[in-house]
C-alpha cells in the first residue's frame, strides 16, 4: 500500500520585523555595519523583508538610470588599469587562507570574524563579531541560556537585534528565530529566554549600556558594553 510522504514542518516566518526607513536605508547601503548586519541577519529568515529591500534597490537603480551621465577624462579607463595592474605593496601582502565557516549561523554571518566565546554573567555567554570600529557600534552574538535573563538595562544609543535561534520575552513583546527589534535610548528592558531552550541573538549597540543591577554592572567592562 502506498502511503503518502508527510510533509516537513514549516518554518514560522518572523513576526517582527524592521521598519520601512531601516530596509530603505538598508537597501540604499546608509547604514552602518552594525546595524546593516543585524538586518541583514533577518533578511536571511524573511522573504516578506526580502522583497521590500528588492523593491527598493529597484527604485534606486531607476533613479541612477535618470542621472544625467558625467563626462569622464579622456584616459580614465587607462589609469583604472593601470591601477588595477599595479603589484601591491609587499607590507600588505598577506598569504591565503580558507576563511572558516560556520554553517550553523545564518548566511549574512558566514565567514564573519568572530572573537572566542566568553563569560558574560551566569548563564551568558557572549563572542565579538568585528565590524568597522570608526562607526562606534559594537556587535556581538550573545547565548542566553533557557529561563535566564539579561540584566535589566537601558541605552545610550541604538541597540538593534535579531534573534538566530530560540527566543526571548521583553516588555516589547515576544522575539523568536527571525525576529527583529530596534529600540532608542529611551528604552529600558530585561530579556529573559523561554524556559524551554537557550536563545542566540545577534546584537548591535551604539553607546555603552546603562546597566541597573550590581552584577551587571561588574561584568560590563568584561564585555565592553
């Protein structure tokens, strides 16, 4: 007898999602690294984002279309070549090497420099990703640890996140894989992980952390936050 094949389980597409000025800026390379990876991260879980970015490259490349065209010197061409010809200097030689990939993140932080995992507090764990330190963000995935929270805290600048794997409860709501959330220096808040599994989010942060409880506040030089 022939049975038919059960279907794989559907992946739930994020609920949260950045908002229109954030894919606007996205699309038109304005953001800085930081948060440009963290949206990047939860264009990787959701079409629906996906296609809006789409939609604004569109109008952006018809928008270059329209520009009148400008003269360029007689030899550009030939000095671009050149250019692109000449040897580089021996000091910025370096040999080459397979960058490492981590085939458990999402694609947008495959290859990513990332920095050894390191204690944050009980129960968190958190590693650097580097991104251009002249653009004053800090960006770093952290490990939260089923049921455990991150000390309450609010912000001197942006903090923007996405959520890999698992989810956390905040005053802002519910994030799970996919999810994104931007909050101002406004915002106070203490995400806490589902009981269940551990949560991995990807972190952006401009400015240091205004961090409430003791503990919170001895670890903060550890991570750099």
């Amino acid at each position: 007898m022939i049975t038919a094949m059960s279907k794989p389980p559907s992946i739930p597409l994020p609920t949260h999602h950045p908002d229109a000025d954030l894919l606007m800026r996205y699309a038109a390379g304005t953001l800085p690294a930081g948060p440009a990876l963290v949206v990047a991260t939860h264009l990787d879980f959701c079409p629906v984002c996906r296609r809006q970015v789409h939609a604004w490259e569109a109008v952006g490349g018809a928008l270059l279309n329209n520009q009148r065209p400008e003269a360029m010197a007689e030899d550009a061409l030939e000095r671009a070549l050149a250019r692109l010809d000449a040897p580089l200097p021996t000091a910025r030689m370096r040999p080459k090497t397979e960058p490492k990939v981590d085939m458990a993140l999402p694609p947008a932080l495959r290859q990513r420099a990332l920095g050894p995992w390191r204690f944050v507090a009980p129960g968190i764990r958190g590693r650097a990703v580097r991104v251009d330190p002249a653009e004053d963000y800090k960006v770093m995935l952290f490990r939260v640890g089923a049921g455990m929270a991150i000390p309450t805290h609010g912000h001197r600048g942006m903090e923007y996140t996405c959520v890999i794997d698992g989810a956390f409860s905040d005053a802002f709501g519910r994030f799970a894989s996919g999810d994104m959330a931007a909050v101002d220096a406004a915002a106070e808040h203490q995400p806490l992980a589902d009981p269940d599994s551990d949560c991995l989010c990807l972190i952006a942060v401009r400015g240091r952390l205004r961090i409430h409880s003791l503990l919170g506040r001895l670890v903060q030089p550890l991570v750099g936050l």
